[in-house]
C-alpha cells in the first residue's frame, strides 16, 4: 500500500443510516488496484449503528478518515462539509483530485 504525506486522489464518501451497506461500498472503494488514495468519510449523525462501524474500518486501514457531524447536515450540507484535514481542497482532503463515491 503506497501511502503519501498528499495522495494522488481524495475519495470522499458521505453516510448517513448507511450500516446494510458500509461493508460493500468501503470493501469497493479499498480494493481498488490504486492505492495511492485518502478515503475521506463524513457521517451525518447517523443514528442506526453506521458511526460505530465506519470507526471500526477506521481503525483497520490507515487511508481512512472519518468526520463525525454531531448534527443531521442533509447531503448538500455534508457535501459541504470542511474537515480538519492539511490539504487545500473541500472536505480538507490532500488529495491532487476529489471524487465524491456514491
């Protein structure tokens, strides 16, 4: 796994009452042949279980970073969203490129 001080893409992936799903669509994400990414998580004050697995997957791979909002955004509002990340870009990503993963 080629991990940089600023990646060459910046993945960013909105959740909210997500937990059927998150396994899949992170697994996808991940096991992409490029490796050189940040997978940036935002979740919306999710209230089914999501926050406490997204935290999980955060734990077990270095390129995610997962934002908890404390309050319910709406998906123009998460889209908005301004990390705490070192990078120039939305969602303080490192990144050279965002993608936004639907």
């Amino acid at each position: 796994m080629n991990l940089t001080a600023n990646p060459l893409i910046s993945v960013v992936m909105p959740v909210y009452n997500a937990l059927p799903f998150l396994d899949e669509s992170i697994n996808s994400i991940l096991e992409q042949t490029l490796s050189d990414f940040e997978f940036v998580i935002l979740d919306d004050a999710s209230t089914d279980g999501s926050v406490e697995l997204l935290r999980e997957w955060s734990l077990r791979d270095r390129r995610i970073h997962l934002y908890e909002s404390k309050k319910r955004l709406g998906l123009s509002g998460s889209g908005n969203f301004k990390g705490a990340g070192s990078g120039g870009s939305a969602h303080g990503c490192r990144g050279h490129r965002a993608s936004r993963a639907t």
